[in-house]
C-alpha cells in the first residue's frame, strides 16, 4: 500500500486523506520536512494559497517541499495547484515553480460563483476507470490560463484546463475530494 502525505497546514486536508483512503493508499498528514521523507507523494490541498504560503515559511517547509517535487510526486487541488504553477497572478505571488502553467487567482470569481459542473474526461484512464462525466467541485477556484508545451490537458470546463498533468505531479482546480468519484484521486496514486 502507497503511504501519501496531505500537507495539513491549512484546508480541507481531511477530506482528501478519507478519498485517499477509500481509493486505497494509507494516508497521512505532513506538517515537518521530516513527515515528507517518509511519504511516496503528496497531496497540496485547497484553502487559501496566501496563508499556505505564509504557513510554509514560517515552518520552514517551502524549499524542502520543493526540492520533495523535484524527486516525487505531487498532486494540488485549488490552491495547491496555485502554489504548483511557474506564474500566479490576480494578485501575482510566490510559489513552488513545479509545473509549467500561469494561473489566476479566484478566476472564477468570488465565493458566491462556487458551483458544481460535470466534465468529460479526456484522459484514458479517466474514461476507462469511471461512468462517464466527472463531477467538478470549484470554490472561488482559480483558472489555468496558460499551459505549457509538457503539460497534458485531462479535463476542461469552460473552455479552460482545470485537470492537468505534467511528468510526475497532477493539478486539478477543482475539488475532487469533494465528490464520491475517487477516479482523479487514483489517477494520482498510479504515478507513485
């Protein structure tokens, strides 16, 4: 059995520590540099990138968080596919640099434009592991405005990539943690 962290810092990390647990990974929650040498890969929750950045620094987590993407697997929901991103704008800020896409903040706007969609996956193992459309929580999620020639588009809502691949990590704007459909979440453990 794959053992995942789920940075537990800030944001709903309990939710996806249950999906990941359902989806048959043991599941445990990172707060120190140590907790991450002892997982396969991790997960970067939603909640508010500000504050997990600033959460980041002040445990001294950013560059051994970093360096733990250089070497293994990492998959952001939300915010944590803002702190992914090379580019974050709507405000700019810092993050990881791990994945080649430019994001904006709150894209689609603010927390009374929450809602819930279905997409078509365009990934294989999407399609092949589920019934059909995917269910898409976004809250005040943001939009992935660029992505880059290396990163693969694997579901799109309003015209805009919101699951992405790239080598090793996964980022979904959405909050598949939210939804009973576990396929994005092993979709993640099968890179491990």
């Amino acid at each position: 059995m794959k053992k995942v962290g789920v940075l537990a810092l800030q944001g709903d990390f309990e939710a996806h520590q249950k999906a990941l647990d359902r989806a048959g990974a043991e599941a445990v929650e990172v707060r120190t540099a140590a907790e991450l040498e002892g997982v396969d890969g991790l997960v970067i929750p939603g909640g508010e990138s500000t504050t997990m950045l600033k959460l980041l620094r002040e445990e001294k987590l950013f560059e051994p968080l970093r360096q733990f993407g250089e070497r293994r697997p990492i998959f952001g929901t939300c915010a944590g596919t803002i702190l992914l991103a090379t580019e974050v704008s709507h405000p700019k800020q810092e993050s990881l640099g791990l994945m080649d896409i430019s994001v904006e903040r709150n894209g689609y706007g603010r927390q009374l434009d929450s809602h819930v969609a279905v997409g078509c996956p365009e990934d294989e193992f999407l399609r092949r592991t589920g019934d059909g459309d995917l269910e898409m929580v976004f809250i005040r999620a943001p939009v992935i405005c660029r992505a880059g020639g290396d990163v693969k588009v694997l579901v799109e809502h309003r015209g805009a990539a919101v699951l992405v691949e790239q080598g090793r990590h996964l980022a979904a704007t959405f909050h598949p943690e939210l939804s009973a459909d576990e396929r994005v979440h092993r979709l993640f453990l099968a890179k491990l």
